[in-house]
C-alpha cells in the first residue's frame, strides 16, 4: 500500500496552480530541458528545478536550478520536494521502448519501481502528478488507425508494458484517493536541439541530421512504417496545457495526443523539397521493426481536443521546415 496518504484540505478546492513549484525527474532525457525553459518562462526561473543521475552541460546549469535526483531513491526525491516545496511533479525518468527491450530488468526496475516511488510521493504531498505514456502501451491486438483513447492494450515491449502500469496504477490512486495524476500518450517526438535515446522513433530524429551532415540516411524502418509523430514544442505545450486544464474539465486522466502520422519515405520526401540530393536507403533492424508494427499508425486525440481544448500547430512541411532551419542553426 502507498507510503502515506494525505489529501489535499477541503477548505481548497485544488492545489494552486498560477504559481506551481515543479520538479522534473529524468531532466535530461529528450523532453526535460525544452519543458524546464517553456515552464520557466510562465513561472519563473527558479520554481522550476530540473533534475536527473548525469552531470549536466554547463548551459544547462545556467538556465535555472538543477538538482541530482535518482528515482529510485525515495528519500533522496521525498527531500527534494519538501525542501524545495514542490507542487507539481512531472516525471520523464524511464527507459524507451528499443533500449528497454535490450535491458528488460533496469527497464522494469526504471519505469516500474521509480513510478512507484513518484506516486507515493505525489500521494503523501498533495502532488499535481504527470507521467507520459506513448503510442508504445497498444499492441497488436489494438485498434491500430486510430488508435482511441480506450481500447485493448496488450503490448509486447517491457516499456510499453510499463506505462500501461503507470496509466493503471495513476487512475486507481486518483479514483481511490484522490491523487490528481495526468497522463499524455506522447506519439514519436521529433525535436532538433535534442536526441532521443533507444526509442523506435528515433529515425524521424536522425533523418534530419543525416540530410544536412552526409545526405544519406539508413533507415532501420521499412520505407512504409506508418507511426504518429508530433514537434517537440507542440508536446511541451500540449503537456503545460494539460497540466494547467481545471480538474472539472478532464473526463480522463490518460488522453492520446496527435499531430501528425508519416512513413520514412514520406518524411524522406518533404525534406527533398529542401534537399533533393536527400538518400535513403533501408535495411530493417527486427526489434526495431516488430515494435513498430506493433503500434498505432494513427491516434485519435478527439477527447483531448475536447476537454481541455488541445491542438496542434505544426504538420508536416512546418516540421520539416522548423528541422532543418534549427539544426542548420546549431551548426554555423
Ligand atoms: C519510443 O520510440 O520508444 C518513444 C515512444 C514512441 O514512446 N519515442
């Protein structure tokens, strides 16, 4: 049973939310740095505290608090959100669906026992709780286009094993207790100040690297590999959005959120638009390529739309137009 359990007092209706104080765990990953500076700009600098086991880049020590944090230590985190009077909690901590599948034992250990650990901790201080799940929690057995938000969930990754976990574990302590948990199914972000690291998703990422350093890019996807995919600040704002919707306005804790579905070739086509001496080839890896045929190509993200009133702002040739320009930014 969770640790301890208090509830935020009746007299207030919610925890306030026009001036949160948030820790994010996992800061380093792909997500945590574009979140910290979108938030910072709302909140201020220093209510937003970034954390994560790795050392930092010096750049990042310079935009605002960073604090070593390891999930899987309760004490360690239960400090930081007491000292640092934390009200919301967003945890990015886990290991991604290819590298889980390499590594099954730290991938459950990760994304299991540090969810526990978050939701006890969010339990015991009132927290405001986000965790993100993925296109990764359906299977085969899921309706594949679209995806709805409720369906079958069977998948076959330990990571998306895991977040079927954490959408389960999150809607019973917030029916139960009360714990104010929210969950975003992220599709494959494409971001280019950031890598991801181990996820199946990652060519949509390299392809862009590839097309301005040699031009040529191996895909380990099949040329018509249909995933959803969504623009890095598209996915913060979606998140910060969510984040601050009223609880009256959510009929759901754990929502699916869409931009955008491509294939490599397709993707590999809008860029020739800027590059036409673009090469692909295609050589599948088998992990990578069974996990992909495994999810949705399509997410249907009408009951975000809405609730809480989320849309998108960047489609396709926005995103590959944005890709190129700040990658070819971060070289000069
Ligand atoms: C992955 O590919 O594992 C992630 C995801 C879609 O959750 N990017």
């Amino acid at each position: 049973s969770p640790r301890q359990i208090n509830r935020w007092p009746s007299n207030e209706s919610e925890p306030p939310t026009d001036s949160p104080r948030v820790l994010i765990t996992g800061g380093l990953g792909q997500l945590g740095v574009g979140l910290a500076e979108m938030l910072r700009k709302q909140y201020g600098k220093e209510n937003i505290i970034l954390s994560d086991i790795r050392r930092p880049p010096a750049e990042v020590y310079n935009m605002g608090p960073f604090v070593y944090a390891d999930v899987l230590d309760y004490k360690n985190l239960r400090e930081l959100v007491v000292n640092n009077r934390i009200t919301w909690l967003v945890h990015y901590s886990a290991l991604l669906s290819a590298i889980g599948e390499a590594n099954v034992a730290l991938a459950r250990t990760i994304n299991i026992t540090g969810l526990h650990n978050v939701l006890d901790l969010a339990l015991e201080n009132c927290l405001r709780l986000f965790v993100p799940s993925t296109i990764g929690a359906f299977g085969p057995s899921s309706p594949r286009d679209p995806a709805p938000d409720l369906c079958i969930q069977r998948p076959r990754t330990i990571y998306g094993v895991s977040k079927v976990h954490a959408e389960l574990m999150g809607e019973y302590l917030h029916h139960k207790y009360g714990l104010d948990f929210r969950c975003l199914r992220y599709p494959g972000v494409v971001s280019a100040h950031t890598k991801p690291g181990g996820g199946t998703t990652d060519y949509a990422v390299q392809i862009f690297h590839d097309a301005l350093s040699t031009g040529h890019h191996e895909c380990y996807l099949r040329s018509n590999t249909r995933l959803p995919m969504m623009h890095i600040s598209d996915c913060h704002r979606a998140t910060i959005e969510f984040m601050q919707a009223p609880e009256s306005q959510l009929s759901l804790r754990t929502y699916n959120i869409a931009a955008m579905s491509f294939t490599p070739e397709e993707v590999a086509e809008e860029i020739r638009k800027h590059l036409p001496h673009l090469r692909v080839t295609y050589n599948p890896d088998t992990i990578r390529q069974t996990i992909a045929d495994s999810w949705p190509v399509r997410f249907d993200d009408s009951n975000a739309r809405q609730d809480w009133g989320w849309k998108p702002a960047y489609g396709l040739s926005e995103l590959v137009t944005d890709m190129l320009a700040s990658i070819r930014e971060q070289r000069t």
